[in-house]
C-alpha cells in the first residue's frame, strides 16, 4: 500500500470521528452536563425581600408604644412597673410607658421642666412628663396651671389632682405621684393606693 494510500485511509477515519463527537455543552442551570454526565448544579433561587418591620410608634418623649398588657380596663402594677390594661386608648397606654420610664428617678424641685429628660423630676414635672408621652401634653406645667388645665372633674382614664403646692395624677386607675412613698423615698411612683383629693382640684385631658 502506498503512502498516498494510508494517509487518505487515515484522514478518512478522523472525519468519522470528529462526526460521532458529542459538541460540548454548557449545562443549563438545573440541567444536566452531556460532558460531564453529572447533574450540574443549580444557582441557588432568589432570596425574597426581607420583611419590612413595623415602624414603632413613638411619642415625642422617645417612648415606644408598650406590648405587654394585662386584660380589663385598669393598670396593674408588677415590681414597681405599670402594665396597660389591654383596653386602653394608645395615648393612656404610651403615657404610662413615658412614667414608667422615670419611674425610679429622685425627687428634684424644678426637675422635669427645662428639659423632658432630667436626672430627676419634680410632682408637676412627672405629671407633665407621662402626659407629654401619651401626646396630651406639649410643654410642661407647674402644679398650680394644671388647676385650669384640661376639663373639669373625673376623667374615664385619666384624673389630675392639682392644687398650687402639689400634683399628681390617676392613670388607669394607678396613682402617679411624687408623694406617699416610704420614709426616705422620694421622686414619681406608682401606688396602688388613693390619695385623698381634698383640697385638690380635679381636671383630666379632654376624650380621656
């Protein structure tokens, strides 16, 4: 044979080859490789947008609206901290989260009334400042001014007791004074128990 001859055979038989080759291919995402003859992998899905989180409701003192509450239509007091009744408008129950705030604060005459957050409050600052956090109040008062403040007599939700000497208030049914502590306490508390309202006048914010 000659060498013409071998090299026509030989490159004869290379086009039979190159014909039964598989082209390669590139897997599509979840297919399969014919050149591999794997599954290729898949690009991991999407990730779905995140969940937009509630915006917190916040009064002008910075105070978020409360989640724990107890059931009913009065406040119960748990250590020394107020919880909201469960049926109580927004504003009663963001003005106990503002005095729970300063709920441990001493008692400083004039604390409370150049600036919301003071390193201690006086009775009308106190007052002022869980009103002002319930966004009843927008500056705050001396006890004498809250003698005029709001309408008269009993509110449904809240009740202020004002005289010129001294202030407090009844908030869904818990006292909120600077007075009645135990010797040696002082400053704005909760208290379970009234107060007697003689010689105060009683007030409370109009709708509450």
């Amino acid at each position: 044979m000659s060498l013409g001859t071998r090299i026509a055979i030989f490159l004869a038989a290379l086009s039979v080859t190159a014909a039964l080759a598989v082209p390669a291919a590139s897997a599509a995402p979840g297919g399969f490789s014919p050149r591999a003859g794997v599954a290729a992998e898949a690009p991991p899905p999407e990730a779905p947008p995140p969940a937009e989180t509630p915006a917190t409701e916040e009064t002008p003192s910075g105070v978020p609206a409360p989640a724990p509450v107890v059931p009913g239509a009065a406040a119960t007091l748990v250590g020394d901290r107020a919880v909201a009744p469960a049926s109580a408008p927004p504003a009663v129950k963001l003005a106990i989260a503002a005095a729970n705030r300063i709920r441990s604060t001493p008692y400083i005459w004039g604390g409370g009334h150049a600036r919301w957050w003071d390193k201690g409050y006086d009775c009308s600052g106190a007052v002022s400042y869980a009103l002002h956090g319930g966004t009843l109040l927008e500056a705050p008062l001396v006890s004498g001014s809250f003698m005029s403040w709001g309408e008269p007599g009993p509110g449904s939700w809240i009740t202020i007791y004002a005289n010129r000497a001294h202030v407090y208030a009844v908030i869904a049914g818990l006292r909120w004074d600077t007075g009645g502590d135990a010797p040696g306490v002082t400053g704005p508390r909760w208290h379970a128990e009234a107060a007697s309202a003689r010689g105060f006048v009683v007030r409370h914010p109009a709708g509450y």
